[in-house]
C-alpha cells in the first residue's frame, strides 16, 4: 500500500512539472513574438500576401531569391533578369506619381504589355453626305490614316541603404523605397513630358513644331497657338482677352476637361488679373480637393513649362487626356546589387515609359509674341 501510495505523488508531482514546463514554454513563445520585426505599415492588422513578404523580407533585405518573381528587363535579350514589384507596392508608386507629376494627373495614360505602343489617328476626308430617297450616292471622302508612336525610354532609379538599415527592424525598406523610386521617377518624366526630345524618352508637348494656323489647315502633328500680344509678356491694354482668344481656339468638344497648365510664376501674374468691374479672372478653390479655376478651368502648375519670356511658350490650355498619351509598362522591375558600393546594397529600378502628342487640335498653346 506504501508504495502505491509513493507512486500516485510521484505521478502527481510529475504532472505538475509537466505543467510548470509548458507554462514557461508559453511565455517563451510570447516574448518571441513581441521580439519579432513590427508588421510592414499598409499590411498591419490584415492577412499578408505570401509575394510581397518574399519580395521585402528575403529579397529586398537579404538578397534570397528564392520564391521572388522573376522578369526579364531586357526586349532584346532575355539574359538579364529582374524582380518584378508586388503589385501593392507598385501601385504605391504610381500613385505618388499621380500626385507629384502633374501631367500625368490629367493625361490618358496607357498601360502596356510590350516595348512599343502604336495608335492610329484618322485625319480629313468626308465620310457622310445627303441624298433624296432614290436618288444616287456618289462616293464619300475616304479619311487618311496616322499612326502615332509616341516615343519611348527607360526610366531608372538607383537609390541606395547600408546593410545596417536594411536588418534594422524599425526601418521602413517598403515605403523608402516605394518613396525614393517616385520622387526620382517623378522629376524625370515630368520634365520629359513637357520638355522632352524625343531621344531615349518622351517627347513633351512643346518641342512640336507649332503653327498659327487653325485646326484643319495646318500640318497633322503641329500644335496651334495663340500669340499674347506682346514679347515677352501680356498686352498693355486688356490682357484677359487673349487668354478668352486661346480657350476658344479649342473646339468645343475638347473644351470639356481642359485645363490650363503653367508655372507657378505664370500663374503669379496671372493672378493679378482683373475684369474691368475688379474682379479677379483667377478663382480660389471652394472645396478641399479641388482645383483652383481661371475662366472657368481648371489650372494645374507644371514647373517645367517655362517662365514668361520672348517667344516662350508658357501657358497651355487643352484636353490633355485626348491630346497627350502616355504608355508605360505595367511592372517596374527590381535589380539588388550588394556589390557594387559595399557596404552600400543599391536597388536598381526601371520601368518603360513613353509619350506623345495624340490629337494635335486638343491642345493649343500661347506664345509670348506680338504675332
């Protein structure tokens, strides 16, 4: 009886012991979990996707390969390789490059799967005509076809962290580089949109030829502008009325959403405009989010359009969104190079944009000209 007695303790005493281990096993595994790297922000409190914790985790931080998607960055080899950005991060760019380069914001911008975007444009030939109920039908106009290409380049990115940031838990590698990739990106395109020639990247709307013939009389591709009365500035006498003559140059089916796009020290004296009852031609606006209006349109500030000068062209006005066409590949692509610059890792970005005048008539420009 004794030693039965001494067992079932023994037993006890061990089922307690047992306990105690698994207790202190459950704090362990808890304090492992405070320990851990802090959740990516846009991913806390939800379900992480597999892709994207690879691509910032292993590949951006470590340098593993391993379960990171591979692109080819090259359309004439596919020898060099790249990584393609999860999809949350590259929309982060593009917004923030919605929100920074303002052309962007108002053109139509074309997502591509190739190199190369091609669009065709019909120009003159009449395509309609009148007749009695059994009268003959002579043969209409046939239109004439263009093909537009705007041209295209790569636009990269070679930001650069020590690896110290990199294994920092409380550093951001997501959102910095999300950040530094559009900020670069930004500059470039938005002065290739505007001002660009064409060589290895867009060609920017004012390096057109330009004309001041009217829509269905001047070359297919020119642009058309209107001339401020004076060089290097606005006319002494009513200066508003050329600004009234450049929004009617556009016909009125473009009318609807354009814009006027300038710089800031355009605007400047823009601003100080007034009708002859003193009011001001510019209009601040009414409501958080919208844009602020001059004669009834909205204007957006393009630092790179050019300051007022002789001959400049400083003020568009048109429907950017049928004039001016963006295309751009879906994917911006990721090359980790540890090597180069030790103890520096840079994060090679590319990513292939193009653009161009579309519709040569949705967009008019003024020139600061007496004629």
């Amino acid at each position: 009886m004794t030693d039965m007695l001494e067992q079932s303790l023994d037993l006890v005493a061990q089922g307690e012991r047992i306990e105690g281990l698994a207790g202190e096993i459950a704090a362990l595994k808890g304090a492992l979990l405070v320990q851990q790297r802090p959740a990516l922000d846009g991913v806390k409190g939800g379900a992480v996707d597999p892709a994207r914790a690879h691509f910032v985790d292993r590949y951006l931080r470590q340098g593993l390969e391993a379960g990171v998607e591979l692109k080819s960055l090259s359309g004439a080899s596919g020898a060099a390789g790249g990584y393609a950005v999860p999809r949350e991060i590259d929309q982060l760019i593009g917004t923030t490059l919605k929100a920074i380069s303002p052309i962007r914001a108002i053109a139509n911008v074309v997502r591509t799967g190739t190199a190369g975007y091609r669009k065709l444009v019909t120009a003159g030939g009449i395509v309609s005509g009148w007749a009695s109920e059994t009268g003959a039908r002579a043969e209409t106009g046939t239109p004439s076809f263009n093909e537009i290409v705007p041209p295209s380049g790569e636009l990269f990115a070679n930001p650069a962290a020590s690896q110290a940031m990199l294994d920092d838990a409380q550093f951001d590698v997501e959102g910095w580089l999300a950040g530094e990739i559009a900020r670069e990106f930004a500059v470039a395109e938005g002065a290739a949109f505007v001002n660009g020639n064409g060589t290895n990247k867009p060609k920017g709307f004012l390096t057109y030829t330009t004309t001041n013939e009217a829509d269905g009389v001047r070359a297919f591709g020119s642009l058309q502008y209107v001339a401020a009365g004076a060089a290097g500035g606005f006319s002494a006498s009513n200066p508003q009325d050329r600004l009234i003559d450049l929004v009617q140059s556009l016909r009125a089916p473009y009318r609807q959403g354009a814009s006027f796009v300038m710089n800031s020290a355009t605007l400047s004296a823009i601003r100080k405009m007034k009708t002859a009852d003193g009011a001001f031609l510019w209009q601040p606006s009414m409501a958080a989010g919208m844009p602020a209006t001059l004669l009834g349109y909205p204007v957006v500030e393009a630092e790179d359009m050019p300051d007022i000068a002789a001959n400049s062209l400083s003020i568009a006005f048109g429907n950017f969104q049928m004039g001016y066409v963006i295309a751009e590949r879906s994917d911006t692509s990721i090359l980790r190079d540890p090597f180069s610059n030790k103890p520096f890792v840079h994060f090679y970005a590319v990513k292939r944009i193009g653009g161009g005048v579309a519709n040569s008539e949705a967009i008019k420009l003024m020139r600061f000209s007496a004629t």
